[in-house]
C-alpha cells in the first residue's frame, strides 16, 4: 500500500493590513514580517508531497476565526480550522455553536488560546477556563495546547478534570531544544501522555533549537521522547508554517520530521504524518 498523502496538521496564514501579529517583536521576526497567504502555502505544501492541511489561529482575536473559516470553506487544501473563542466568557458555547454555523463551520475542529502569554501557570485551571473547556468538549472539538513546560502541571491538571475532551499539545510544550536539556520537560510530557485523551504534535521544534545551526539530531531526542510517550498513534506532524521560516524552510521542516521518524514502521509513519490528525481532528 503506498503510504498516504501528508497531513500538515498545524500552520498559519495572516494578512497584516488586517490584522497586526502583535507577537512578532524584535528584529529576529524580520524575516516572517509580512503577509502569508493561502496561496503560498499551498504551492510550497503541494511540493513537498501534503494532500490536506489545518489551519490555525495566531491572535486571540474574535473575528480571526470567522476569517479563517471562510477561507477553509473556499479551499481544496485545508481540511480543519483550529479557532479562538473567549474561553472565559459565560457564552462561550452559544459562540461556537454560531461559529459552527457559519460558511466553513463544518471545517472547526479545534480551539485554542495562547495560554504561553498567561502571567498565570495554572490559568487552565481556573473555573472559568474549565467551563469553556467543557463547552469545547460538548461542542465535540478538541482543545490545542499552546504551552510552555512550566506550564504543562496545569494542563495535566484540565486534561484529568475533563477526560471526554482530547488536548492536544502544540509544538511539543516547546522544549528548550537549543539549551539540549530535556529535564523537567521530559517527566511532564510523559505524565501528560499517559493520559489517554491527549495528542502531541510533532511541530514547531526548528524554531525552538538554534535557528542558524540546528540539525534533525538536535531534535530528535526531544522526538524520541514523544514518540516513546505518546505512540506514533497520538502523534501528529505540522510544519508550524510560516513561523518555521525563521529556522527552515517547509520542505526542510518535513524532511526533518521525516529523518526523526525515520525508525519508524511504514504504518506508524502514516499514522504521524496523516492517520493520527485526520482522526483526531476528525478531518
């Protein structure tokens, strides 16, 4: 059987006319500073071999969902919307409900917060938070993790309160790949996968190692270790397109992927880099 097409299970598009990406600042963000469009991706996701993408949100901004659906909903290549939704907001499940019926709705799978900017460790944990998460979970979506290993406690925490939602972790809880450590990252990510309605995805790691010398060996013991927690059946590749940019390119990002794997069987490997996302995301 020959292996399945890719899934590109987590990137970014953003039109700066719009919309400012408030979290571009310094002038490492140079090269990413600019607008990234649909039709970009799709040329450089078409040769490097990927059949379906998921788009995902970059500002917690409401009106950036309704945006993305309706650019998924014209759209062959995306094939999931990962969206924002005030989590805290006493009507968070009417607003995915109306998300839902909008052109394009039927492309939300997932919503996600930029829980990395919280001043608070344990923000997912506050009732509020919990509440939204619920909605998520009764709207029968999955929940993205944006975190950083400090705080992966509290998404340990939410991810126990609230066993019928699937989280799944975004670029690995960014482990400190340029500084080689793997500890305390390592334990929590392993307490994390051990809980069964949880998903990792393989992304986001170039940016996370040296951008100008990193290598698929710097990366692969941080691979190793969710491979190992996880299981290639609750792990998803993304290219964290176009934020990888500032370390590689899109092809480089998926050949890297491609080499971490590498001692992977044919069946696992399909499962990383299309099974595990279309099913969780229901694509």
């Amino acid at each position: 059987m020959p292996p399945a097409a890719v899934v590109d299970a987590h990137h970014h598009v953003w039109d700066l006319s719009v919309r400012p990406q408030e979290w571009m600042t310094g002038s490492r963000m140079d090269p990413i500073r600019r607008d990234f469009t649909l039709d970009e991706l799709a040329a450089e996701a078409r040769a490097a071999g990927v059949g379906a993408t998921v788009l995902v949100q970059t500002v917690a901004v409401a009106a950036e969902t309704p945006e993305f659906l309706a650019l998924a909903d014209g759209s062959d290549l995306v094939a999931g919307v990962v969206g924002w939704t005030d989590l805290t907001a006493p009507g968070a499940a009417d607003t995915l409900a109306a998300l839902r019926a909008r052109p394009g709705g039927h492309k939300l799978v997932s919503v996600r917060h930029p829980v990395e900017g919280e001043a608070d460790p344990r923000w997912l944990l506050r009732p509020d938070v919990l509440r939204g998460l619920t909605a998520v979970a009764d709207a029968g979506l999955a929940y993205d993790l944006l975190v950083r290993p400090h705080q992966l406690p509290a998404a340990i925490g939410a991810a126990r309160s609230l066993p019928g939602l699937t989280f799944v972790l975004d670029h690995l809880a960014k482990p400190p790949v340029a500084e080689g450590r793997t500890s305390p990252w390592a334990q929590r990510l392993r307490e994390l996968a051990a809980l069964p309605n949880t998903v990792g995805k393989l992304s986001g790691l170039v940016t996370e190692a040296d951008w100008d010398s990193w290598t698929a060996g710097d990366l692969r013991p941080y691979a190793d270790i969710a491979l190992d927690a996880f299981g290639p059946e609750r792990l998803m590749f993304g290219s964290d397109w176009p934020v990888c940019r500032l370390a590689a390119s899109y092809g480089a990002v998926l050949d890297a992927a491609r080499t971490v794997t590498d001692g992977l069987s044919a069946a696992e490997r399909d499962a990383v880099f299309s099974g595990t996302a279309r099913r969780v995301y229901t694509l």
